[in-house]
C-alpha cells in the first residue's frame, strides 16, 4: 500500500494580482517544485496541478516530507511578495494522474482539501483536523500534537519579512549564505546583494537553526513513524 502527500493550496490575494500577477505566481509555484524536486529527488509525482484559477495541489511519494515541502513554497512565495494557503494530507491514492494531478483522487487528495477549507481567518498552514481510524489519518496522539506545533509554525512564518524568506527558502535549497545574497530575490531596492552578514541575521532573527529547522526534522521523523 503506497501512501502519498498531498498539499491543496490557494494564492492569497489573487484577485488583486490580476490576470498577468496570477500567472506570475503559478510560474513561481511551478518552478519551486521543480526546485524542491532537485533537493529532495523523486519526491514530487509528476507536475504541479492547478484548478479554479488561484488553487493548485502538488503530491509527493515522501510522505514525511510534506511540512518541509510546504515551507519551501511558502518561504519561495514570500520571496517573491506572494504568498499561499496549504492544507496537507496525507494517505492512499485511487486514482493518480502525474501529468494532471488536480484531477486525481483518493483519501490523500480528500484530507489535504479538508485540511485547506477547514483553515481559519488568520491561519494559512494546516493538517486536517479530524481523522479516521486509518494510520494516515490524525487520530495518533503524536500527529495530533504534530498539528499543534504545525499551528506554531504558520503563525511564526505570517511574520517573516521577505528577506527572512529569502533566506530560507535559499537555505532549503541547500545554498551557502553568500549565493543566497546573491540571489535576484535578495537584491535591494537600489539592487544591492546583502551582506553575508545580513542573511544570517535574517536567519537568527526568525530562530531557524535553534528552533524552526529542528522542529521540521522531528516533523518529518513523527510523519515517517506515524504515517504508513
């Protein structure tokens, strides 16, 4: 029995973005899979789908590796001053199109979509908040405080600037600090790169080393236990 990830996720903002700023974020989501997919290889089962516009959904057969996923896309879209809705699921596919994954099915796809409907106001990350018996759904004790510490995270990644994105989406993507100031994202306004220095404050200031990036390499040891 294969289980999959599945992340649902919603542009934030799009119909202020407009025709021409919408396309931009989903070439922007399109290239931060395939980036994610040189990191982590054979993680990301065919192409990111999307649907309605604004919606997307991107499905891994890393299951453990979805949180990691979702902070990626996020921290890549704040990057860029977008930003994105996620819910994530995980469990068995029925049915399971690469080529167009919104048009897939099964309790993977069915409790990344909950998880998406069921976020609140303020809240833009989250785990379904009920499961079934299965092993893939939430009701072991740990995933559900896995959903609590999820809960943590979005508020805390809500207040990243976008040079605290930058810095880790770069850091995701396994770049040293001095190619990461020299991403174009990291330029200035006057198109200055940041110092070394400045990116590693970026860093220390949200507590990635000393609280974020251990917190989502226990997730993804909960998530690889729990979920099979």
């Amino acid at each position: 029995m294969n289980i999959y990830a599945v992340l649902t996720g919603d542009i934030i903002g799009s119909t202020k973005l407009g025709p021409d700023g919408l396309d931009a974020a989903m070439s922007r989501l399109r290239r931060l899979v395939q980036e994610f997919e040189q990191v982590q290889p054979e993680t990301v089962v065919g192409q990111p789908g999307v649907f309605r516009g604004d919606s997307w959904q991107v499905c891994l057969k890393r299951p453990a590796l979805a949180l990691t996923a979702a902070v990626f896309i996020r921290a890549g879209f704040k990057a860029e001053n977008f930003d994105t809705r996620i819910g994530i699921g995980w469990g068995t596919v029925e049915r399971l199109h690469p080529e167009r994954i919104s048009e897939s099915s099964g309790p993977a796809f069915a409790r990344s979509g909950q998880a998406l409907d069921q976020l609140g106001k303020d809240c833009s990350l989250a785990l379904p908040q009920s499961g079934d018996s299965s092993p893939t759904g939430l009701d072991h004790p740990s995933l559900d405080m896995l959903g609590v510490g999820v809960g943590l995270l979005d508020a805390l990644l809500a207040r990243w600037t976008q040079r605290e994105s930058v810095a880790v989406y770069g850091t995701l993507r396994n770049l040293s600090q001095e190619s990461i100031a020299a991403l174009p994202q990291a330029q200035t306004k006057e198109g200055k790169a940041p110092t070394r220095q400045a990116i590693q404050d970026a860093l220390s200031r949200i507590s990635w080393t000393s609280h974020i990036l251990p917190f989502l390499n226990r997730a993804e040891k909960v998530i690889e236990k729990e979920v099979k």
